[in-house]
C-alpha cells in the first residue's frame, strides 16, 4: 500500500524519519506546527541487573519534522538515564500540556516526570503502591482539554486522572476480562470530546471511555485477522473519529470506523530510507554491499513491533513508531483525494 482508497477514506503513504537520533522509539507526543517529541529507551544487557533497568540511553528527543523526505530537523535531548531528578530508567509515556510542557511516565521510578518545552526539568510526582495517586509501572500517558492529566497505571490495571500539578482526581477500571475492566492495559488516547481509549494490552482490545469513565465500547479481539489484535500497545484518534490501535505483536497498525467496525490495516511502507539511516548506511562500505546481496528488501519496509500511533489533526497525518526498526512512518489522511482518470 502507498495509497489506498477504502469506505470514503483516502490514505497515502509519505515517508519514514529514523536513524541515529530515533532509536527504540516508545513514544510520540506533537508540538507547535512541526515539532514532535519522542521517548527512546535503546537497552544494553548489563549482567546482573535486570532487561527493564538497561535503559542506558533513555531520553525525550524534541524535533521537527516536516511534510516531505529529508525535511527533519534534531532540536534537542531531554533528560537522560539514572533515577535523579530529570533522569529515567524505563520512560514510557509522553504528553504536553497547553504550555507545551512535557509530560513523561517511567515505568520503573512510578513516577510522572515534568519538563518545559526547552527540556528544563520542572517537577515530578507519583510513587510506588496501589493507593490513590500511586503507580505500579504506568505507561501511557494523555491530557484532555482542561489540562487534566490521565494517566494508565497499568500493573494496577486501572486509569488514574489527575491535575497538571499531580493532585489526584478520580480513577477507574480494575482487573478483569468485563467491559471497563483491565489486564495490564498501556497505551491511550483521547478524542476531541474528551473521551479516553486504552489500549488493554493483555485483553488483546481497545476500550472507549466517556470523559468520567464510563465504559462505553471495545474494539477488536483476540487473534491475526481482519481487525483482530495481540497485544495491543497504543490508541489514537483522528477529527474523524476513526480510531488507529497499535497491533503491537501482529506488527501492524489496524484502522476502525467511530461504530467500532474494521476499515483497513496499515504494515508499514518504508521502501525509502529514512534520512539519518541512509547516511549511516552510505558512510559504512560493507554494509551498502550486504544490502545489496539481500534478494529481497521486502521485510525492512515493514512494521516491527511498533509502540506507539499517533495523529496530528492539523497536518492530517498518522505518525507510527516502528520502534525495532528505530523510525517513524508517516502516513496521510486525504480529505480531497482525486481519483487519476485515463482516457485511452
């Protein structure tokens, strides 16, 4: 698929952004205009501590990205590795606020972490347990337009809201297989009437919320087919309604109407690569040699495990973290699509 027409809807492929500033993306969160922030936790094995403590190059990477190939910008680095103030171990999660203050969620220290939009460290709050306002490894992490933060606690199985300022507002879920019940839920999403959609990792569906937690709708079932999930990891919406749930280990990303019904799946389409890639591959010799030997370079165009989906509702445009292949794929959504017409 580069572009494909299906019930009413117009999606086009654009382009991939990865390489040397992007590795292991988790997380996607949008600015003003083109700039993008993103979480990447690339791990290293360290004997003796364990694979959710390697995060060694933990950080929230700030860029722009524009419309076409080649057109992205490195602004900056926020925060790095280790467990003092401004520092992660295993980030997960990440929002902005309406002052574009950065939100970013830590698995392993429980605890939300602040930052402006220059990366300077503001505050944190949250700690270990199963109390109000406390986490057992939260993950993602949303904002609705009051400035509210909703945060998915997800080893608590459950939904905690706070204040921008951490004061804890309300809660919802609990464990369990039922509708409005979790099992290790992850990734979330909000629409633009404030309702909230989790991607409920280990219930292989999405779940739809009202702004108070009501439970309302799922999404998908278990399974490889049409509009079946495993292990979802993230949820996202468009102005549309339509809802894009992040398939993470059927490495795809699947494509539902607002009704709850299957529209189309996306698999990834990087047949270019990404700018930063192709300068690390062009710089080594050997490797543009092995490339060339490969029959087929068919499977890198594809998703691996991606984490993360998100949609910028001014640029009309879907943005996938491809987290093992350490890119983003973009993809466009057409409002005024034109089928090619040939007179021969």
């Amino acid at each position: 698929m580069l572009t494909q027409t299906i019930l009413g809807r117009v999606y086009d492929y654009s382009h991939a952004v990865g390489g040397l500033y992007l590795p292991q993306i988790v997380g996607i969160a949008f600015g003003e205009l083109d700039t993008v922030y993103t979480i990447s936790r690339p791990t290293d094995a360290i004997s003796g501590v364990p694979w959710n403590k390697t995060g060694v190059g933990a950080k929230v990477v700030k860029l722009t990205i524009g419309n076409v190939p080649g057109d992205e910008e490195h602004l900056l680095d926020v925060g790095r590795y280790g467990d003092a103030d401004g520092e992660f171990i295993w980030p997960a999660g990440i929002t902005l606020d309406s002052d574009e203050n950065i939100y970013v969620t830590d698995e392993w220290l429980n605890r939300v972490s602040v930052f402006d939009s220059e990366g300077k460290f503001l505050t944190y709050w949250g700690e270990s347990g199963r109390n109000d306002g406390q986490f057992n490894h939260p993950s993602g992490i949303g904002i609705d337009t009051d400035d509210n933060i909703i945060v998915v606690d997800s080893l608590n199985h459950r939904v905690q809201k706070f204040t921008r300022d951490g004061n804890f507002l309300g809660k919802w879920g609990g464990f369990g297989e039922g509708g409005g019940k979790f099992h290790s839920p992850w990734g979330i999403g909000l629409d633009d009437q404030n309702n909230v959609y989790i991607a409920d990792h280990k219930n292989h569906r999405a779940q739809k919320f009202s702004p108070d937690g009501e439970y309302l709708m799922a999404f998908g079932s278990e399974g490889t087919g049409r509009g079946q999930l495993i292990r979802p990891s993230d949820v996202t919406i468009d102005p549309d309604g339509d809802v894009y749930v992040c398939d993470w280990a059927n490495d795809r990303v699947q494509v539902y109407g607002p009704d709850g019904g299957f529209i189309t799946t996306f698999i990834g389409d990087a047949q270019e690569l990404a700018k930063w890639h192709k300068q690390t591959v062009d710089s080594n010799i050997d490797v543009m040699k092995a490339r060339r030997r490969v029959y087929s370079l068919e499977p890198e165009w594809r998703f691996a495990m991606p984490t993360a989906v998100e949609f910028h509702d001014t640029r009309n445009r879907l943005m996938v973290a491809d987290t093992q292949r350490g890119r983003i794929q973009i993809y466009n959504k057409l409002n005024d699509y034109l089928e090619p017409q040939f007179n021969l």
